[in-house]
C-alpha cells in the first residue's frame, strides 16, 4: 500500500515534540540512574524499585482510575468547545468543561487521602507481601504521602492532557526529571539506602507544586465537597472502576514478579541484586527505549477519544499512528540490541553487565509494542471498560506466565524472552479484538 507521508505532518511534528522532550528526559535521567547507581548499586537500585512500585501499586490502585476516566470526560466535551464556532455556545461549553475540572479536581483530593490512610493501615501485610519480611513496615508508613501527591499529580496531569495543554505538558517533563534529579540525589549521597523513600516522599511533594503551578493557571482550583455534587461523578467512577481492577492486576504481577526473582535468587542482598539486574534490563527495553511511544498518552488517546464515534477518523487515526511507531522501533530497537554491551555500564556501572543478554532478548519486543500500544487504547477512547478490563487480564497473566517460565528456564536472559513472547501474543489478541469489534 502506498503512504501519503504529507498527511502524517502534524503527527510526526507532535511525536517529535515528545519524542525530542523524553529524549531529552533520556538523558537528565542517564545521569541520575548512573549517579543513583554508583551511589547505591544493585541491591539499592532493587530495593527502589521495589518501594517505587509499591507506591505505584497503591497509587493506581485508590485513585478508580480518574487518570484515564477523567481525560475521556473532559476531552470530549473539549473537542467539541474547540469545533464550535457560535460564541454563545462556547462559553456555555467552556463552563460545562470547568464544571467537569472541578468535579475531577474534587474526586482526586478524596481519593488521595484514601490511598496515604491505607497505606498506612496495611503498612505490614504490604511489607511482608513484597519484601517477604516485616522488616520495611517503617518505609512502608513513610511512603504514605508520597500516596497522596502521586495522586493529585496524576489528577493535574489529566486536566492538562484533556484539555491539550501540549506544551505545558512537554515543559513538565523536563521540570519533573530536572526535580528528581535535585532532590532525590542529596538523600542517596549522604543517606544510602535509608534516603530511598525520604527521597521518593519529597519528590512527590515538589512535582506537584510544579504541575499544579501550571495547570491552576490554566483552570483555576475550585473544589465542592457536597454529596449532590459528588455524585455526578457516578458515571465517570464506573469506567474508572475497571482501570482500577487492571492497575491492582498490573502493579500487582509486576511487583509479584519482582518479589518471585528476590525469592528464587536467595533473599536477601543477593536477591534484591538480582531485582537491581532485571529492572535495568528492563528500563533500558521499556522505559528508555519506549520514549517513542512519549506522545500515546499526551496526544493520541485524547485525539481518538474526541473522534472515535466517526468511524472512518477512528481508522485512520490508529493506522496512522501504528505505521508511525513500528516505522521508529525498528532502527530504535537494531541499534539498541547491537550497541547494549556498551549502552548498559554507560548508563549504569560495570555491577550491571549481568543483564545484557535479558535487556537484548526483551528489546526485540519493542516493535511488536509499537503496534500493540494504538490498538491497546481503542476500548478507552470508546470507553468500553469491560473490554479493556478483559484484555489487560490476559495481558498480565501473559506476562506472568512468560517471565516466570523463562526465568525459571534460563533466568534473568529467559525472563527477557518471557518479556518479548508475552507482548507477542498481547499484539496478537488486541489486533484480532479490533477488526471484529471496532472494524479496524
């Protein structure tokens, strides 16, 4: 099939925009994982990303998925305020989407005092399920507001993704890697390990002053606390409800795994090593390498959201979208898997050599993520929770099955087969899921 590359103008230039944005992130992020790295190691890398996806897990877990219902809200009413041309009718629309803001708004302060007093109440059942010891029940109450602020982060975020604040949002993520690098540093230099959840508390705390800085002045704080008011929000919670089960689902396997590599390589120092390995295999593969996916969430799943009921705009924005990332994660992941000998002590230290292979093996599964991800996000544009909730149940007990398989197989280099085999079969179920249900 021939390609009209002229049509993909404004999304290569949109894409670039994010893309050159994460690179730049890519970056100021090298710098700090390779300080982060000699300062704590393996094993403090480990035990981060231990604490980190704790955090996350409880997170999105307490938040009903607001970060996704909340953009499809707004971002529909925001696209018809941009297409209308009568004043009148604008500003009645513009008072419709402020009154949608402040609903969110209202809901993530809840739920952010929800998620903090629950971590606080099962500081040890979480401490023994993650860390298989009550040793880090002390972190694990620390790391409550830290809760919180990842909440109402996350909530500013949404009303800048649907409301197309684009370059605000370009502008944070450089500021929220330039801040993690300035406050997280000080704590691992002269506390070591004991710095790690100080430091993620704080940088909670400082990343939502700089987001709320910026959207505040572009949608002023109002919040109603009535149960008349609150209940509006009925509808948004219901489709929030299944992001919330998927969250517990993802996080939850993620940190399952993480905790089965800490168990199976002997506990201890030895085995949050082998957890420092495995999630520098896997930042290099999914995080680092996945700054060509920077604009799914910023751009695309709010542009789909607002033209999904065409049906013929519905097509064109995925296919489009899926050409234009397969296209960049074919040269993106040749060059990683060829230059990662070199690639892994640069960004880390010598310590983390033991996880090329894994990173090499699970960087293969980054094109078969570019086509994946657009279709991925098809049953949330047409807010068709259960569907999504579905094909992230199966996602994740295909991630589950295939990293334990391989790791029990071949290890850290057979978990990063499991890696790639498991989004193998994901790109697999949601292409067959989006040409019979949305005639794609």
């Amino acid at each position: 099939m021939k390609i009209n590359f002229s049509s993909y103008k404004s999304l290569l230039k949109i894409t670039g925009l994010f893309t050159g944005v994460q690179g730049l992130s890519l970056v100021l992020n090298i710098v700090r994982g390779k300080i982060a790295a000699m300062l704590l190691g393996p094993g403090g890398k480990g035990l981060n990303d231990m604490y980190n996806e704790t955090r996350e897990l409880i997170h999105t877990t307490t938040n009903c998925g607001l970060d996704i219902a909340g953009v499809r809200g707004v971002s529909q009413k925001y696209e018809l305020w941009c297409k209308e041309t009568d004043n009148k009718k604008r500003q009645l629309m513009g008072a419709e989407i402020d009154e949608q803001i402040k609903l969110l708004r209202t809901w993530v302060i809840i739920f952010a005092v929800f998620g903090s007093v629950l971590c606080m109440l099962l500081a040890e059942p979480i401490s023994y399920f993650t860390f298989s010891d009550f040793d880090h029940v002390g972190g694990i109450l620390l790391l409550s507001p830290a809760i919180g602020f990842s909440t109402m982060v996350c909530g500013e975020m949404t009303v800048l993704k649907a409301t197309r604040r684009i370059k605000a949002i370009a502008t944070l993520s450089i500021v929220n890697v330039v801040l993690a690098i300035l406050v997280t540093l000080p704590f691992y230099q002269y506390w070591g390990l004991r710095g790690i959840v100080p430091a993620l508390v704080i940088l909670s705390i400082v990343q939502f002053i700089a987001i709320s800085s910026y959207s505040y002045r572009y949608n002023k704080p109002h919040f109603l606390f009535s149960r008349l008011f609150l209940k509006q929000g009925t509808p948004m919670m219901k489709v929030g409800l299944a992001f919330t089960i998927t969250n517990i689902v993802s996080h939850g396997t993620m940190l399952y795994i993480k905790s089965y590599i800490n168990r199976t390589a002997g506990g201890g120092d030895l085995g949050i090593a082998e957890v420092g390995l495995f999630g520098a295999g896997y930042s290099i593969a999914f995080s680092y390498a996945g700054l060509i996916f920077a604009s799914l969430d910023n751009d695309y799943y709010p542009r789909l959201a607002g033209v999904f009921d065409n049906l013929e705009e519905r097509r064109k924005t995925v296919w489009k979208q899926v050409r234009l990332l397969v296209s960049l994660a074919i040269p993106v992941a040749t060059l990683i898997i060829v230059f990662l000998p070199w690639i892994l002590p640069l960004l880390n230290t010598d310590e983390f050599m033991g996880a090329v292979r894994m990173a090499q093996y699970a960087t293969v599964g980054l094109i078969f993520r570019a086509a994946y991800l657009p279709m991925a996000y098809i049953p949330l544009a047409a807010g068709h929770s259960r569907v999504f909730m579905y094909l992230e149940f199966i996602s994740y007990i295909f991630l589950f099955l295939s990293v334990y398989t391989g790791y029990n197989m071949a290890g850290l280099d057979g978990a990063g087969i499991g890696l790639t085999v498991s989004i193998f079969l994901d790109m697999c179920v949601v292409y067959v899921i989006s040409k019979i249900k949305y005639k794609l």
